[in-house]
C-alpha cells in the first residue's frame, strides 16, 4: 500500500511537471478524456494510469478509508502532500496523522451552525468511509472534534452534512 500512495503522488507530479503551467490538473488530458485516465507511465510492468491505482488497487483491495487523505491530486481542495515517502513500517501512523490533519484543518471540514460543512471528498468516497466504518459521521466523529459529546451527536447522524466546494486550482507555492 506504501509503494502505491507513494507512486501515485509521484506520478501525479509528474503529470503536472510535464504539462506545466497548467492551471489546474484537470486541465490535462483534453475535453473528453481525464488526466486520471491517462496512461503516462509503466508500473509493475505495465503501462498504467492514475485511476488504475487508485480505484482497480488501493480502493479495490485495501478496506481502508484513510488513503483518501494520504494520495493528492495537485489541487488545493486535496490532502496537503507529506513531506516524507510512506513506509509499510510506519504506515498506519502516517495514515492517521494525514487523516487527522486534513480532517482537522477547519478550512477545510468545520462544525458550524449545527452542521458538518465537509470536504466533497466524503461525499465521492462515501462508500468507502460506509464500508470500513458504518457512516461518513461515524468516521469523522473522532477526528472533527475532541468533545465527546459532539463526537456522539456526530456519530448518530444529529448534523446536518454540507459538502464544501472543491478546489481544483493547482496547488502550488504562490499558485493563489
């Protein structure tokens, strides 16, 4: 699983730095095709793309939900990109130190008003955060407060979900 986050971030670089500038990533590609569908470049003997990894592999053979916050796109609206590769031998503490400060950015995933305003990321990957944890609330519930008693409103679905806007602008240093 370490050796796949860490070649689709590689890759996903890759495709930016060769079709760099580019405003967004899903720039690449062209009108009918996605940059994720792109075969650019071989991996374990094959030539593969994006979405190989990520949805035939890593989503298809892993029940685990925390990916989602260790793979990045390029864009703003993504998990910020570690500054370390993964390792199988850390890798569930660099999995839940990505998932907690992604979850816990309130930029990006906030309790206001009596409702959870989260990332789109929940909303596309449902299924995944459903499978390996019952819910959406009842995987974030933990992460998106440290009051227990919110965390159990969260987790019986009290909150009303908002799905915040997604940034496909390309996340780069003075890219805003």
């Amino acid at each position: 699983m370490a050796f796949l986050i860490n070649a689709y971030n590689a890759f996903t670089i890759k495709l930016v730095l060769d079709n760099y500038p580019v405003k967004s990533i899903k720039k690449i590609g062209g009108f009918f095709s996605s940059p994720w569908k792109k075969n650019f470049f071989k991996l374990l003997g094959e030539t593969r793309n994006l979405d190989w990894i990520e949805h035939k592999v890593l989503r298809k053979k892993f029940n685990e939900p925390r990916i989602h916050f260790a793979i990045n796109c390029a864009s703003i609206g993504c998990p910020a990109l570690r500054p370390e590769a993964y390792v199988a031998s850390r890798l569930s503490a660099q999995l839940e130190e990505q998932t907690q400060l992604f979850i816990g950015d309130a930029s990006r995933n906030e309790i206001r008003d009596n409702q959870l305003y989260i990332s789109k990321i929940f909303d596309w990957f449902a299924q995944d955060f459903e499978k390996s944890h019952g819910s959406v609330e009842k995987f974030i519930a933990a992460y998106i407060t440290k009051d227990d008693e919110v965390a159990q409103k969260i987790r019986n679905q009290k909150f009303k979900i908002k799905y915040t806007k997604y940034d496909w602008k390309l996340n780069e240093v003075g890219g805003q």
